[in-house]
C-alpha cells in the first residue's frame, strides 16, 4: 500500500508537469520590452535565471529594452517606432513581452480621451511587431499595480483601479489577436493585502515607491509571467520508503541508495536547479510566504516513508541542511527552501544573469544609443567587444546552470 501511494504520488507530479507545454522553446531569442519597470531588469532576470536554472539543457537569449518613462509613444530612448527598431526588431527575437500603461495612464482618475491614446498605440506596437517579425510569439503584460494597498490611494478609487481598466483593454487585444496575456497585477495585489496583514510596514517595501517594485515584488512578478507560459513547478521530485531500495523520481535520478543502522544515502542527480532567493531580503521573505510562489514554481521535493518515530539530519554533500521528524519527512520536505549546496549553485547562475545583463545594459544606454550620430570610427568596434564579452559570460552562465550529482545521507540524531 505505501509503494502504492509513492507511485501515484509520483504520477501526480508528473501529470502536473505535462498539463501545459512550456511556451519558451529551445533556440528562442527573448525580447522584453517596456518602461522603467521592465528598466529595473528584476522580474525579467528572475524570469532568465528561472528558464535557466530549470531548463538547462535549452539554449535561449535573452534582451532586457525597458526604458525609464516609456508610454506606447516611446519616451525619452525615442519614439516608439525608433524604440521598435532599434531596441526590439534589430534582435530577430522569436519571442516579445510588452508591459506599458504604468505611464500612460498619467497617475489620475480614468480619462477616456487617455485611454483612447493608449489603446491606438498599443495596437500600434503590436501591428508593427507582427509585421516585422513574422512568426513572432508577442506576451501582452496587463500593468503591474500600483500600491493602492498598504498606503491610501491618491484619489477616490486609486490609481491601480485605471491600470485594471488598462489591463483588461491588454487581454481583450490578446485574446483578438490570438496572442498569450500575463497578469501581474492581480497576484501581487493579493500578496500585498496578505503581507499587511503580517507585517505592515514590512509590505510597503514589496513596491515602496508604489510604483516601482522591491526585489520581492519583482520576483511575484516573474512568477505571474512563468505561469502565463506554463512553467513547471517541480524542479525535482524524490519519495524514497525506507524498507525499500526502489526510490520513485521526476526530473532527477537516485542511484546507490544504501541503508545501515536507520540512515539511508544515496546520490541524487537532479536535471535541474531551484529558484534562487535572497534569504537576507526580508521584504522577499514576507513577499514569497504572502504569494503562492513557492508551491506553484519552486518544488523540489523529498518524501522518505516508513522511517522509525525521531528525528534525522539531512545532510548534502557531508553539510548538515536540516533537522525534520519522520512525521515531516513522510509527508515531504521542499529543498528549494533550504540552504543546500543545489540552491548556492542557482544563485551563482543568477549573479551570471546579472552580470551579461550589465554588460549588454552599457553597450546599449552608454555606447550604442548617446554616441549614434557622433559618426565615431571605433562606436561599431567598441558595440562588438561588449557583444563578445556578454556572449563570454553567457557561455559561463549556461555552463553554471548544468546540475551536478550530489550525496545525500539521512541519518537519525
């Protein structure tokens, strides 16, 4: 009967990864494209390091075109069809997110005339994408919210009230043009009601310019992206019986199990990483235990049944993670929570993310665009050698992100 039960588990688990086909592919060149928010390059290097870390065997690329001030018109990196151009066509990119509105939306009560100007130039880039890049796979983001939440909206019925308006006009042009929608409005508003409810001035620091998101917001944000395209939430699964030597897995592989005197080992080489968090951010920390990001998109579980009554020591690698009682085991530990060395290497990766991204970020904003009509020799040359230091360093990142098999010993204390 308990092997029954871990083979259905494991089916379960499986089932949940095949319910969706994960919509960014092999090969993919990744556009994302928008205003400050998108600038901040938070929720789009969380949503690379994710695609990173949980598919590394994928070769995608990935450009962050977030402007400061952008609207549907462009803003201060040009007009939009400058912007389009340069910063999104000239990458031949497969796939294209786009989230505006923050601005347009002039932070005041809803104006119709305001929303007609929107609504025209959304449809505007998404014509002139289409066009340009046949084949393209456009997301449409409804707006991330304005913190109408743990401060007092700015007039009667808050501004997040019009960038709803904003973000359902961004569903329905999704749902005409028969392109995929994300919303990141709705689940950090509902992680932001729960977070003030547990530490409100903690919350303010999820977006606390209410505008602009922390780290924490940013990372719910990403998630709210991930869902859209169907990311899987199990980064590995394991259930082991402790009578047993089979062991039930998804996305990994358990060899060499061993049992002596009530401890169990064995090697474990999972196909794919944890998602990184900050675990000194305490407004990530209450972010994450206020949203459903953790069960939706970070598991990486251990199930160890029929164990004597105690407690027992996981130890990764002859590193002590955690102390769990037969009980907890029995019914599953997540280590993407822990501090194991898997969860070290994602962070690596994530640095890695960063750091290509910087590179890419001052060719583009100090070389590529101040410098265009200086009619410098060396402007092309100085563009290239960034270009092959960022491709350098993505090699790095796409070599960190690979799994490596790691001991595991489960011994009684």
């Amino acid at each position: 009967m308990r092997s029954l039960r871990i083979l259905l588990l494991s089916l379960c688990v499986l089932a949940a990864l095949m319910a969706g086909e994960f919509q960014i592919k092999d090969g993919d060149r990744v556009v994302f494209y928008g205003d400050s928010i998108t600038d901040q390059r938070l929720y789009t290097t969380f949503t690379e390091t994710y695609v990173l870390t949980r598919f590394p065997g994928m070769k995608v690329r990935f450009v962050h075109s977030g402007w400061g001030g952008d609207r549907v018109s462009g803003g201060g990196g040009g007009p939009v069809d400058v912007r389009l151009k340069r910063d999104v066509i000239a990458y031949q990119p497969t796939v294209v997110t786009i989230m505006l509105g923050m601005n347009d939306g002039g932070y005041r009560a809803f104006d119709p005339e305001i929303f007609e100007r929107f609504a025209s130039g959304y449809q505007h880039i998404v014509t002139t994408l289409k066009q340009a890049l046949p084949g393209l796979r456009l997301t449409l983001i409804q707006p991330s919210p304005f913190d109408d939440v743990t401060r007092w909206p700015t007039f009667e019925g808050g501004y997040n009230a019009v960038l709803v308006r904003y973000g359902q006009f961004v569903k329905e042009l999704a749902a005409k043009e028969s392109l995929s929608v994300a919303d990141l409005n709705t689940g950090v508003v509902a992680a932001l009601r729960k977070a003030i409810t547990l530490d409100p001035m903690l919350a303010e620091r999820i977006i606390p310019d209410r505008v602009h998101p922390g780290p924490g917001g940013h990372l719910l944000m990403a998630g709210a992206l991930l869902k859209a395209w169907n990311a899987p939430a199990t980064v590995s699964a394991v259930a082991l019986d402790a009578g047993r030597d089979a062991a039930e897995t998804v996305n990994t592989r358990v060899t060499e199990v061993k049992r002596e005197a009530g401890t169990i080992a064995w090697t474990q080489a999972d196909r794919a990483l944890p998602m990184p968090a900050d675990p000194k951010d305490a407004a990530m920390a209450l972010a994450l235990r206020s949203s459903d990001f953790t069960e939706t998109l970070n598991q990486q579980t251990l199930r160890v049944t029929g164990l004597k009554a105690g407690t027992y020591a996981l130890r990764i690698d002859g590193e002590t993670v955690g102390s769990f009682g037969a009980g907890e085991l029995a019914k599953g530990v997540n280590l993407a929570t822990l501090e194991t060395p898997m969860v070290r290497q994602a962070r690596q990766v994530h640095d890695l993310t960063l750091r290509h991204n910087n590179i890419h970020f001052a060719r583009w904003r100090s070389v590529q665009v101040p410098l265009q009509d200086l009619g410098l020799e060396r402007t092309q040359a100085a563009m290239a050698a960034l270009d092959s230091l960022e491709d350098e360093i993505v090699e790095r990142q796409r070599a960190a992100a690979q799994p490596r098999p790691h001991q595991f010993v489960l011994a009684p204390e």
